[in-house]
C-alpha cells in the first residue's frame, strides 16, 4: 500500500494516520509520500516512520517530465481535456444540480449569463496555488510515478474541500483512491471580501468610496460610447509596439466615445492627452436605490455544505459587481463593451450588464489557440476571431456567443512603416559584421518547476542560439522576450553568455515593458530577422504573427502538444522537437541560398489560420465597432443594431466571415 499527501501537517496527516493504523497495517502500508509540508513536520517524521513502521518521502518531480504515453505533457492536457471531463461530473452532480435547482429551471434571459459565470468559476483555478487544477494535475503525477514503480493501487490524500465524490470517480480510472484528513485544515475560506460581496449594496457603496469621484457625475452626451477594457498597452502610435487602440488608430471610432479603465495617473495623463475618458468602475450614487433582489437564490443542503460555500463566492461576487457595473455603464451611457480577457469569468458579469441596458458585448482575440482550452469559454455577443478555427473552437467548448466576426489576426504586421525601424536594428547588427539574423520568441519561467515548465526551459532557448552566435561571426540574434522584468535573473547563469554575446553587438534584446508583457510585438523583431523561432508551439501566438510578416518561421514542441493545429506544418521544415534539431534546421536554412528547402515556410496552413493576410484585421474590428455605435446613435436597438452592422460586414467581406449563433 503506498499513500501519497497534498500537504503533510503535524496535525491532521499524523492523526488521519493513527486513525487508519489498523487498516494500513492489514494492507502493508510500506511508503508514504507527501508534495508539501507545514512548517517543522521534517523534525517529527523521523518518529513517525517508526511508530507507523513506513518510510516517509517527498514525491519530487518536474512538471516537464509528466507525460502521457502520447508525448502529450498532461499540464496542457489538464486544460485541454482533464478539467472538461472534470467540470462535467460536477455540472451532472446531485449537489450541484440541488444547490442551483432555481436557476437551471429558470428560462429568463437574465439568468443566462449567471449559469455561464457559474459554470466558469466553479472550476476556475490556477496551478500555482492549492485548487481544482493543481489537484487534477497530480492526480497525473502521481499516475506517472504509479506506472514508473510498478504500483497499481495507492490513496491520494488531498486538503480538504469541495466536490470529494468528483475527484474520487475521477481519479479512480488511474487506481488512486481519494481521501481527505478530518484535521484542523478549513473547507473554505471566509474572509472579509466574501462576506461583503454577499450584500450588493454594502459592495456598491464601498466601490464609490474606493475611487471617490465621478459618482455624482452623469453622461450629458447623448451618444453612445465604448468601455475598453485593456492590457495597459497604451500606444496611439503605429510603431510597432503592442496596442490597445490599433483598431480606433485604423478606423474612423472617435476617442471622446472611449472610455477606458487606467490603473495609474500616468496612464490616466496618457488617456486625457489623446480625448481618451479615463475611468475607472464608479457607479452612480443614486443608482444605490434601484438594487434589486436576486431573482433566484441557492438551496442549502447539510449534505453538500462544502460545495454550497464554494458555489455561493461566487454566486454573490456575481450580483455584486453586476449592480455597480450596471451603474458606471448607465452613468457613462456606455452601449458597447469591449475586452480580451475571454480567460477570466469576469467578463460574463459585464457582458450581462451591458445586455440589462440594451447594450452589445465583445471579445477580441489577442493569441492563437490550436486547441480547444476550458479557460477559454466565454459568454459575448460579438466575438472577433482570426479565422473559423477559433469559431469552431468555441463552439467545441461550448461557449456562448451570437456573432463570431472573422476579421483575420489584428495585429499589425504588415504596416511598411515598421520596415524602417527594422532597417535600423538590421543596420546595427550589420555594422558588427552580421549577415544574418534570427529572432528567438520565449515565455515566461516559474523556478518552482513542479508547477511550471520552469526556468531550464527557458535557458535553453537562450544558450543554445547564444553559443551559435559566438562561435558564427556572421551570426546575429535578436530576442524577444515575453516578459523582460526579471528576464536576467531567471536566467542565471546563462545570462553571462548573453552578456557576452551583447558585447560582440551581434545581440539584441528588446526588454521594455508594459502592464502585462514587453512593449514591443513579436513583428519588429520579424522584420528585423531572416528566420524566426519560437521556442513553445503550445504558445504559438508571436510564431503566427512572424509567419503572416512574410518571415520564415519555425517552432520547436519541446512541451508536447500533439493535437495542436500546428502540428500540421511541415514536420522538420517547420515544427522540431527539440533545440538541438532546430539549430540543424537553422543551418540548412543559411546554407541554401535559393531557400527551397521549405524551412519555416507556412504555405500549407497559413490560409486557416488568417483568412485575409493583408494586415487589415483591425481596420474591420474598428470600422464593425464604430458600425455599431453609429446605429445606437441613430436611435436603433441592440438587435437591429448588431443585424445592420453584421449585414453590412457580410455585404463588404463576405457572408462566410460572419458565423452565427453558437
């Protein structure tokens, strides 16, 4: 009998121990292995190994190395398909299906988006701390080591919390048994923000109090206007930075009707500047009067206390934000809601409260997914898509939308006046004696690597393109990285090649920053460049991005996603395994002069992936979106609002960009 531990606790692990001593004696109880510990339990499991007669150890392990027998790493497999199959047995569960009985037999529209924002945070989670998606993910750990040491059945000892019966017919098809300690660990956490977001109008007034002005200020302009929910990419320049506005910069949508949500002054200076409204969520004060009561409620059951809790966070964060939302959208006659941020449930909320006030919702889509991913579903009105692939996408994953408008990827990479910035970077490494370059695209590094693909996965694609460049004096790179903040320091020791290779000025790396990522778009570095490489096909966005610039692009699928639409590019032309193999790749490459060798081409796919490729693809976002503004103006509803625009789009682009109701 082995038994493996979420977290060993001095308190509740021992005790679940002495508890079961009778029956893990019975069944051989050999080795315990456990992931965390509290603070000082290494000093007690000396004495515990002897008193339970079995070796304590920890499970140590590297998320890169947990595999299917398909080379599919089951980190990308866990939002791809686990937590799927996992949301499912909650969503046909008897707790699930009692607690929310009143919604589910509800048929108002208004409830529609509360079932989705349900449904979202119910398996909403993150990796690097204690929840659905790091317990899932070790229910494979464990699984792969199970397989490694021959052991067929073993008992998986969680920290307590909701949905038991779920993870145990989960897990159960891996021959792990589910169970918890009946220690001193809580089942849910109450904490002060819960406990208000339980009362809407204790939250609605805390959140005039929170930004203290504009509450008593009303929208006098009749118009309607746009809420713009951004990255903090704050760029009114096509400059080949990364932008929240290309597609106003490249349509007639005026800036006095956007108003944008800014986290600091000098973002909110930057906004005023450029006619943009800096805002941020206030409602209006006497909005506080017309709270209305939530049309339905939870059914409490002793039963399923722990998934009750879990449910009603964010059952009361949903109704709490909806009322103030609703307010700053009614204070500031906003009439279209515009975001990116598909992956968080929050979305839903404004989505709903834009809908209350006959308003219209929509998403953008900012990266490339070739796989369906649970942390994608949405719930919007309008969603702008690359091509059909993210609309069949959705579809698969059961997100809620009316329009998928397909605008091509929106991103600027073919604006001829990023081409003399690129000469400059050219002509810089030039000077040093390149005569060619690549540019290396990477992601962001964790240094616990048991929950991230981890700081050595980074290295690598750094070192081996570094020592190339040494050795090879005709040899530039440029890097660009994703995040740039503490790029240096993640790198360690692989930083004093790059320092070195900087020295030769046959190195770039493009580090500004912005809110969440570098400043600058993967396409200045493109263009700089002869041949790209990003070192993640998982994360293929900036690839994509290279490939439609014209630049040859290869991938390397170091992870393993098998399923990935890229991976039907031209294996060893295109997408490689491994760095080593893509460096011989890089060399064919150089070495051919009439580049028919089909290294980095894109030719077979590119066509699904942008339908259009003429770099045009904000210019119909903004022109569809000012579309739109201009007949709420004119006095029309958000139905005919939508149809007119959506048959004006077809008339202009074609009846096959425009896929509707999923």
């Amino acid at each position: 009998m082995t038994i493996f531990f979420e977290r060993l606790s001095f308190l509740s692990s021992f005790f679940y121990l002495f508890r079961n001593k009778k029956i893990f004696s019975q069944q051989k109880l050999e080795r315990i292995y456990y992931i965390d510990t509290n603070r000082y339990v290494s000093v007690f499991i000396p004495i515990a190994e002897k008193y339970f007669g079995c070796t304590f150890s920890k499970l140590d392990f590297s998320l890169i190395d947990i595999k299917d027998s398909y080379g599919e790493l089951e980190r990308l497999k866990l939002t791809r398909k686990h937590l799927f199959d996992f949301k499912e047995l909650i969503l046909e569960s008897s707790a699930y299906k009692e607690i929310l009985v009143e919604l589910y037999q509800s048929n108002l529209q208004a409830n529609q988006h509360l079932k989705s924002y349900i449904e979202k945070s119910v398996i909403h989670s993150e990796i690097m701390q204690p929840g659905t998606w790091r317990t899932l993910f070790l229910i494979s750990v464990i699984s792969n080591f199970m397989k490694k040491q021959s052991i067929e059945q073993s008992i998986f000892v969680i920290i307590r919390r909701s949905w038991l019966l779920q993870y145990q017919e989960f897990a159960s098809s891996y021959g792990i048994s589910i169970d918890y300690d009946q220690g001193m660990d809580a089942i849910c956490d109450i904490n002060l923000t819960s406990f208000i977001r339980r009362f809407p109008v204790i939250y609605f007034l805390l959140s005039i109090l929170k930004y203290k002005n504009g509450f008593l200020d009303k929208n006098k302009d009749l118009g309607a206007s746009l809420y713009l929910d951004g990255r903090g990419d704050i760029v009114f320049e096509k400059n080949g930075l990364h932008s929240d506005f290309l597609w106003h910069i490249e349509s007639d949508y005026p800036a006095k009707k956007i108003v944008y949500r800014y986290e600091n002054n000098n973002e909110k200076s930057l906004l005023h500047e450029n006619n943009i409204d800096a805002d941020k969520i206030t409602p209006y004060l006497s909005d506080l009067f017309f709270i209305t009561r939530k049309a339905v409620s939870l059914k409490k059951n002793s039963l399923f206390k722990a998934e009750f809790n879990q449910i009603k966070q964010p059952f009361d964060f949903y109704h709490a934000n909806f009322h103030a939302t609703r307010s700053f959208f009614a204070r500031k006659n906003i009439k279209i809601y515009l975001t990116w941020d598909r992956y968080n449930a929050d979305h839903i909320i404004k989505s709903a409260a834009i809908r209350s006030l006959g308003g219209i919702s929509a998403i953008h889509q900012i990266a490339f997914d070739g796989v369906p991913l649970i942390d994608n579903q949405l719930h919007s009105d309008i969603v702008f898509s690359y091509s059909s692939l993210t609309a069949n996408l959705d579809k698969e994953i059961n997100s809620k939308s009316k329009y998928h408008v397909i605008t091509g990827c929106t991103k600027d990479y073919l604006n001829p006046l990023l081409n003399d910035q690129a000469n400059l970077i050219r002509d810089k490494l030039a000077s040093n004696g390149v005569k060619h370059v690549v540019c290396v695209f990477d992601e962001n590094s964790h240094s616990d690597e048991r929950w991230h693909t981890g700081h050595s996965l980074q290295r690598e694609n750094y070192s081996y393109i570094l020592e190339e460049v040494i050795t090879n004096q005709s040899l530039g790179v440029i890097f660009k990285p994703k995040h740039g903040k503490n790029l240096r320091k993640r790198l360690g020791k692989v930083n004093k090649l790059l320092q070195k290779a900087e020295r030769t000025g046959r190195c770039l790396v493009l580090e500004e920053i912005s809110r969440h990522t570098t400043a600058y778009s993967p396409i200045i570095a493109a263009l700089s460049s002869d041949l790209c490489i990003h070192g993640h096909l998982c994360a293929g966005s900036a690839g994509l991005e290279a490939a439609l610039s014209g630049i040859p692009t290869i991938l390397i699928d170091r992870e393993g996603l098998p399923d990935s639409k890229l991976h039907q590019l031209p294996k060893d032309k295109v997408v490689f395994s491994d760095w080593s193999s893509a460096i011989e790749g890089i060399k064919i490459f150089f070495s051919d002069r009439n580049k028919s060798t089909g290294i980095g081409d894109w030719s077979n796919l590119i066509v699904d992936l942008d339908p259009f490729r003429d770099g045009e693809g904000s210019k119909r976002m903004g022109s569809f979106l000012n579309d739109l503004r201009i007949n709420f103006d004119q006095g029309m509803e958000r139905e005919q609002s939508m149809e007119l625009a959506i048959k004006k789009y077809k008339n202009d682009w074609g009846s096959d960009k425009i896929i509707e109701n999923f």
